[in-house]
C-alpha cells in the first residue's frame, strides 16, 4: 500500500547526512547526525539517535559523493565538489521507533535549489542503471 502512494522510487543508499529543525531563531536547534537508510526525487529515510517532530520543518544537509558533478555550477569540480553537501528543506512526514532505541524517520524534500533538484534527479538515474533498475 505504501509503495503505491509513492511518486518517486526510493534508492537504497548508505551514507551519514545532518539534519536540523528549522527553529526560530535560526539555529537554535542541535545539528544532528543520521544514518541514511535511502533517497529519491521527494525525500529521504533516515534513522536518528532521538525523534524528530512530525510536520516539523527540517534541513538536511546529504553528502552523496559524485552528486556534484551532474550540476550546471562553474568550477563544480574543485575540491569543494566532492565533500559539499546537498542541502534541502524538509518536512518530517513520519517517525517509528527502530531497534536499539533509534528512531526511523521520512522527510519529504519541500524546497530545494533548482539546478541541484536537476543534478539529484540525474544522480539517482543513475544509481538506478547502476543498481540494474532502470
């Protein structure tokens, strides 16, 4: 059931990402470390030492080697390239608790700059031919 309301195919990828909820005064709020269990085009799962607040807005900040290079920017292959990370606005769409008393959590991408919206979709084209999903 949960397969069919997706509008994006989740990629498995293993990487560390931060997040932070947006609070107000910017950042207040801790950077926290998570695991990240799989993207797409419209979010990422990710597993967390402490729970995040449903509908709470968050930005996550992913460090997907190689990313970098499907983007329009000039200079985008200088040594910043391969340790930048892609940074997006979300909003926690759902949390589960996770064995060793880690929470699983699901943001969905809100706002995202536009040339690296493009180079994340063009990303994950091909991790899916590299994964033989395609």
């Amino acid at each position: 059931m949960d397969r069919e309301r997706r509008r994006h195919e989740r990629i498995p990828k293993r990487a560390l990402i931060t997040c932070q909820e947006i609070t107000y005064p910017l950042g207040r709020a801790p950077e926290l470390e998570a695991e990240m269990c799989d993207v797409s085009e419209g979010g990422v799962r990710l597993v967390l030492d402490q729970p995040l607040e449903p509908n709470r807005p968050v930005q996550v900040a992913l460090k997907l080697a190689g990313w970098h290079r499907h983007t329009s920017e000039f200079l985008k292959y200088g040594e910043d390239s391969v340790t930048r990370p892609l940074t997006a606005i979300g909003r926690v769409v759902r949390t589960r608790p996770v064995e060793g008393g880690r929470v699983e959590v699901g943001i969905e991408f809100v706002d995202i700059w536009d040339d690296h919206w493009k180079a994340m979709r063009v990303y994950l084209e091909r991790e899916k031919g590299r994964l033989g999903r395609a």
